[in-house]
C-alpha cells in the first residue's frame, strides 16, 4: 500500500519533480494505523464501488462520477500502487494483458513508470527504466512545452548505462568484489539500486552536495496523450496520463 497520504516531513523531491508522494520516507510513527484510519473516514463518507471506469481506470470511488472519484481517479493504481492492476481480488478489475510486465504498467500514472521499472527490472532495470523516460522526452519534443534534457542529464545516464553493463557482467560471472563496487557507484547516481532518483528530464535530488543541482533537476512536466516507444519499451497513454497499454521487448 502507498504510505504518501500519511508521509510528511520528507527529504526527497519527488514531487517537485511531478511524481506522486509513495510514503517511502513517512517519517511519522505507526504509518499503517494512520492509514487506516484514512481509509476509515474515506470510507465512511462515501460509497465504493469496484469496477472499472470510464477512464480506464482499475477501480473508482462511486457508481456516478462525483468530486471525489473525480480527484482520484485511479484507486489502484495510487492507494495500491505495488499491487497488480488486473488483481482478480476484488472482481472488476481491467483484463490481463497476457504479460506480466504489461499487468503491471498498464492502469498507472505515467509518474510513477520509472518508480516501478526501477523496482522490477532486475539486472535490466537501468535500460527499462532509462527507456521509459527517454520514450517520452523524445515522443514530445515537437509538443508547446517539450522535456529539455541537459547535457549534464545526458551524461549521468550514459554513465549508468555502461555500470549496468559492467553490473550485468558482474552477475553472469558471480564476481562479488565487481558486482559491490558496481552497486555502489549505480548507488552514487541513482540513489539506489531501485533508481528512485531517476525522473523524467534529469533527477529528483543532488548526487552531490556540493553540486549544481538545476543542471540536472527533472522538471515538472506536461501529459500529452499517445502512443511513445523507445529502445526496449512501448506504451500508449491517455488525456490524464494513465498507461492505456504497455510492451518491453526481451533482451
């Protein structure tokens, strides 16, 4: 379950950054109380429906569209956001794609994309995830308000490119001194090995202190619907941002 309804007090700049508040860092005592307590007095004001609606979505508040279903749209794909989209528990939600990889990104917001490659891509998970961010920047270059992506931007993700690599081989030759020395340096940059630092058009905090930070900060970004494709990765997105379809390629 997503804990950023209850988080406060973070360090991070996610949402300056335009991705959603996940709770990894809620910073209050006894998170899962607090939201259930949430879930309690949302619940009780109310009604809940579990089909899918109109929008595409996974699951919606009401039988009619209301001011609250309207601001949350997508109940799971931000409340359980670490859950399946095509969950069969409770029914009505949208049919599996056939795919695993699909299941997972199709019904989300297109935020939270390289939060859950990062997470799921295994030794892949820097090309997915780099992928996904650049199958964007480049499919609006031509739009009124295009991602630009600095050359210090550029070069870091150039730079995690060839660790992956290195990290891959690492893997395949079970060489621990390599695979750590690696795992630190991906570390360095992307802030862990589930890349939460990542973001579209740079990143979401300083690698360094003493850095320059607006040469490389990810910016807040405009939703324009269709379909984007790059590298690996291709996927369709709606008006409001929801990935309509998903599809990686087998490496």
């Amino acid at each position: 379950m997503c804990n950023g309804y209850v988080a406060r007090e973070c360090k991070e700049n996610c949402v300056a950054a335009g991705a959603p508040c996940r709770g990894c860092k809620q910073n209050i005592d006894r998170p899962g109380l607090r939201m259930i307590g949430m879930f309690g007095t949302f619940m009780g004001e109310i009604e809940v429906a579990t089909e899918a609606n109109k929008y595409g979505a996974t699951d919606k508040l009401a039988d009619k569209d209301d001011e609250i279903t309207a601001g949350v749209p997508d109940v799971t794909g931000n409340f359980f956001r670490f859950h399946l989209p095509t969950s069969t528990l409770p029914i009505g939600r949208i049919p599996s794609t056939g795919n695993l990889i699909g299941d997972v990104f199709t019904g989300r917001l297109i935020e939270e994309l390289p939060l859950i490659s990062g997470m799921m891509g295994s030794k892949h998970a820097i090309g997915l995830t780099l992928d996904v961010l650049e199958a964007y920047e480049q499919g609006v270059k031509n739009q009124e308000e295009p991602i630009e992506v600095s050359e210090k931007t550029k070069s870091l993700r150039t730079k995690l490119r060839e660790l992956e690599k290195e990290w891959q081989k690492a893997i395949d030759t079970q060489n621990l001194a390599t695979y750590k020395k690696v795992s630190e340096e991906i570390r360095k940059i992307a802030g862990n090995m589930n890349l939460s630092r990542l973001t579209y058009g740079g990143f979401r905090n300083p690698i360094e202190r003493e850095d320059d930070f607006e040469s490389y900060h990810g910016p807040i970004f405009t939703i324009y619907p269709g379909d984007y494709a790059y590298g690996s990765v291709k996927y369709s997105i709606n008006e409001i941002g929801q990935v309509t379809a998903f599809s990686m390629e087998e490496k």
